[in-house]
C-alpha cells in the first residue's frame, strides 16, 4: 500500500517529465508552413511560362527558408495548372484561397485568368500578386478595397513603348494591328489606339487572331493591302508563331513588334527559321554578364535544376525575373504586416521601403494608389537567337 501511494504521489512529476521528453523530440520545423500559392499555365503550349514563374518562385523561397523563412516559419509553394482557362483558373484560384489557406496567390501569363481571378481576391481579402499578365485593368481594377499587385508589365505602358520603337527603330508610319481576340488583346487595342492617336499616326487596320488559327493569312492579307509598314502583335505563343508562318507564306517582310507573349513558350520551335523577325519586349534577360545577384540567382537555378547547362534553358528569363521579385517584395509585406491575415499583408505592400531586387532596386513600389513595381523604364527588347530571348542592340 505504501508503494502505490508513494508512486501515485510521483506520477504526476514522472508523466510531466515524459511529456517534455516528447516536446524535446518534436522535429524543430514545427512551426505551420506559410502558404504561397501559384494559379499558372503547367501544361499546353504556354507550359514554358508556368515552369519559369515555378523556378523564379523556388529559388526565392530556397533563399527565404534557408535564411529562417517568414516570421520564423518555412515558406512552401502549391500550384495549380490553370490551362489558360480562366474558368479553371478562378476554382483553383479558390481551392487554394480556402482550402489551402495561401497567404498570397501568384497569377501567371494569361490576362483573362487573371482578370477572373481578380474579384475573387478582392472579395476574400487575399493579396494577388501578378507576376506575367499585363493587362492593365488587372490592377487597376476600379476596386475601393483593392488586393491585386504586379511585377510585371502593363499593357498601356507597354504599348506606348512598342509605338515609340516601331517609329523610332523602324520607320513605322502605318501599322497594323494583329490582336488575339481575348480580353488581353482588347486591353491593348486601347493602349495602341491612345498611343496613335497621340502622335497624329494612322493605321492600316485592326485584324483578330485566335489561338486555335492554324492559318492568318486572310488578316495579313488585309492589312497588307491597306498599306500596313509594320505590325503591332500581340499574342501567347501559338498565334504569335502562326503569324510568322503566314508571313513566310505570303513572302511579305514587314518588321512585326510584339508585345511578350511568344516569350511564354516554344515560340522559336513553332514559328520556325524566321522566328527572330519578330521584336518582343521583356522586363529581364540573363546574359553572359549580369549583376551580382543575376549571377547568383543563375547560380541557384543551375543547382537546383541540373537540366539547367545554357542561357538558352532559362527562357523565359522574364517569368523567373518577374517571380523571383514578387515572391521577395510578399515576404518582405508579410514581415511588414507581421501576420498573414490578408488586409494586414495588402497594408505591409505599402509598407515596404526598398528591395534590391534581380530587375531593379526597388524603392517604395507600392502605395494605395500605385500597384504596379515596374514601368516603362524596366523594359528592353529582345529577339529569339538559335532558341535564346537576346536583347536587340540599340
């Protein structure tokens, strides 16, 4: 009897000391991973576009987890292929906001998936974060209460650089316009005609491809007779080649000034040996010599992605650029809001002073009333060489 009352008397301090015992042998990664989430082309012919956001979002978050992560928690990346449908693209965006609890939801290429996604954002409070789709209306979305940031291009931007080369580098006088017959090419019908009509400029036309054309002829031929001296396109990567295809056709020569969309795919593979006629812009491209963070982010890439051996490999350089930037710039709002609750993290965007990113210092990118971190300035353009996006020599 008088054992048992003496180890009854014990077994509290015995069963506490073999609790702590097991909270010692709990793994240090505790912590509950913060949650980013990717709704991007993963498969069709814009699948290049999806890997690259994955790559530049990867090594990122490499760099965030080996660096302690976000607010002391591992950083972790879940996708969904969105299949350039903006339909599947806004129940993916939706699993992941509420299934999956992501802090921050990255869009990809296509500006029609991200034009549906970005009410839903808005209306769950999840900051979206746009790291390809140009389309201007996607930030500047009209919300009061507005959750949608970019690192990447905008269309009426875009646009006027694209008129300003086309006039300056290629005696453009009367384009024609060629526009993938979406929501994207309606964003930037607008832009080119506000840019035209700036500077007094007439053109020979607006024709609308689709990304099931297998033959654009017809339209070339219009704009052709309507006395077109360059073309103003845009288009992902299926069009955009069948337009050069055509052109080959018809034997016509016209220079042809493209927004980014056949840097998103097998462009070069598609359009075939004339490929390189086509001038796109982008926002970064590695080169043999690049900044020491360039180097560097080249470096992680080689190493975590072994099939990885040339510049060639790392096209599209602007997708990982563009990634690889958005996913620093949440990390440091995140910090900033020191929480994940999703009006806080929007708030730490504002928040953030400056990052020294792969493109650009950045210095106070974001405000209420400025969601776009890049602008006219941060554009160069590029050509497809033997497979590789190359800057074009001024």
């Amino acid at each position: 009897m008088f054992k048992l009352s003496r180890f009854l008397r014990q077994w509290p301090k015995a069963a506490a000391i073999g609790t702590l015992g097991l909270l010692l042998q709990t793994p240090a990664h505790a912590e509950e991973p913060i949650k980013i989430g990717l709704v991007a082309a993963l498969s069709g012919q814009s699948a290049k576009s999806g890997e690259a956001l994955t790559r530049g979002l990867s090594v990122a978050i490499d760099e965030l987890n080996a660096a302690g992560g976000i607010l002391g928690r591992p950083v972790e990346l879940i996708r969904r292929d969105d299949e350039s449908n903006p339909a599947k693209g806004m129940l993916a965006a939706r699993e992941l906001i509420q299934r999956e609890k992501v802090t921050v939801l990255f869009g990809g290429l296509d500006t029609p998936v991200s034009l549906a996604i970005v009410p839903l954002a808005n209306q769950l409070k999840v900051p979206f974060m746009g790291v390809w789709a140009a389309g201007t209306g996607i930030t500047r979305n009209g919300a009061k209460d507005n959750y949608v940031f970019r690192v990447s291009a905008v269309d009426e931007l875009v646009d006027e650089a694209l008129v300003d080369y086309g006039v300056k580098q290629q005696g453009m006088q009367k384009p024609g316009m060629i526009l993938v017959n979406n929501p994207w090419g309606e964003s930037n019908e607008a832009g080119f005609r506000a840019a035209l009509e700036k500077r007094g400029m007439p053109y020979a036309g607006i024709e609308r491809i689709e990304d099931s054309d297998l033959d654009v002829v017809p339209q070339l031929t219009r704009l052709k007779r309507a006395g077109a001296d360059a073309l103003l396109m845009v288009g992902n990567v299926g069009p955009s080649a069948q337009v050069v295809k055509s052109l080959d056709r018809m034997g016509w020569d016209v220079p042809v000034i493209s927004h980014w969309g056949p840097a998103g795919g097998r462009f070069s593979e598609l359009a075939g040996p004339n490929a390189s006629r086509v001038h796109f812009i982008q926002t970064y491209v590695f080169g043999e010599q690049n900044s020491a963070k360039g180097d560097a982010v080249m470096a992680a890439l080689k190493q975590r992605y072994p099939e990885i051996k040339s510049l060639a490999d790392v096209t599209p350089a602007v997708g990982i650029a563009n990634a690889y930037d958005g996913m620093h710039l949440a990390a440091l709002a995140i910090e900033k809001a020191g929480s994940v609750k999703g009006s806080e993290v929007r708030d730490g965007f504002y928040a953030i002073e400056q990052y020294d990113g792969l493109i650009k210092p950045y210095r106070k990118p974001f405000s209420p009333d400025q969601h776009d971190a890049l602008g006219p300035d941060d554009y160069l353009f590029t050509q497809f060489v033997d497979g590789q996006i190359v800057p074009l020599q001024p």
